[in-house]
C-alpha cells in the first residue's frame, strides 16, 4: 500500500495432522520373583484418539509393542499394568507404550531384577509297593532363577506331607531323581 497502511491476503485454514502420544514409563513395584507392576501415563493425545496403550516388556533393551506387551484401555491418563508369568533372578526392561493413528509412541525405557521364584518339581508315581517300602522319585523342571540346594521326597500317612515330617533326600540341582 502506498500510503503505509497495511494489506492482508486472502485468509486460508488448515488442519495439522496428528503426531505420535507423549507417554511416562512408571517405576516398577511390587517385584516378585514371577511378577511385578509397572505402567505409565499418556500426557498428550497427539492430536488423535489413544486407542491403544500399556507395558511393553522383555529381556532385550527397548522392547517394543511386538514384545510381550499389556494392554491397558485407551485415552489419555495415568494407568497400571501387572506384569506376569516372568522368570525369577532375571532383569527385564520395561516401556510404556500408547498408539493413535499418527503411530506409536514409547516412554523411557527402566528396568528391574525379579527377586528368586519358587522351582517347578514334579512328583512321580509310586511303584514297587511293598509291605516295608516303594519307589518314587522326581523331577526339578525350574530352579526359580537360584541354585536347587536340597530335594528328594517328603512322605507320610496323612495328606499333603511336608519336610518337617518324614524326608528323603536326592540331592541338588535341576533333573530327575528316584528315591
């Protein structure tokens, strides 16, 4: 404009498209040795609906959603995920995940150490029953993440018998034994 007075062009509207969620990886809590709870939170939509988000998890840095993973509702918010069927004396890595229609988006990575599960024995059948004795014997499947230091039989008259009855022992470690 000549006289210094300001022009303005032809007003034009547009709309962005959406971007990947922001999200927070939780601190894990409540490790056991199988288990443990983690989660995170999805602080930005990114413009589109959350339509997925939880844990992804595993024994490899940056699990991704191809990994073992949760999955915890949808949308923005805080949200908790129990972490199952893990090994014991093990470190897992740990990443919040959400997804929209831009993508998915990963929190930072954090890990933990599970704590030593219970082992997995299996007891065989009794055989070579006699009026004095039998034959019976097992088998270690799982040392729980630590070292088997004691097996063999608990046996009684009763019920479910424990160790603090009548014992015998078959060694350590993890395979089969026959007492």
């Amino acid at each position: 404009a000549p006289d210094g007075s300001t022009v303005y062009g032809e007003e034009l509207n547009f709309t962005t498209l959406p971007v990947i969620p922001t999200v927070t990886t939780a601190a894990i809590t409540a490790i056991t040795g199988n288990a443990a709870a983690g989660g995170g939170n999805v602080t930005v939509s990114g413009g589109a609906e959350v339509t997925a988000r939880g844990i992804c998890f595993g024994l490899n840095h940056l699990p991704t959603v191809v990994d073992t993973k949760t999955s915890d509702a949808k949308g923005t918010g805080a949200f908790v995920s129990a972490l199952t069927a893990l090994k014991g004396n093990k470190t897992y890595y740990v990443r919040a995940y959400a997804i929209n229609s831009a993508g998915t988006a990963y929190g930072p990575e954090v890990s933990f150490t599970t704590l030593v599960d219970l082992p997995v024995v299996t007891t065989t059948e009794v055989t070579g029953i006699s009026k004095t004795g039998a034959i019976s014997g097992g088998a270690v499947t799982y040392d729980g993440g630590g070292i088997v230091s004691a097996r063999g039989l608990a046996w009684g008259t009763a019920a479910n018998p424990t160790i603090a009855g009548n014992k015998i022992d078959a060694g350590t470690g993890l395979g089969a034994f026959v007492s």
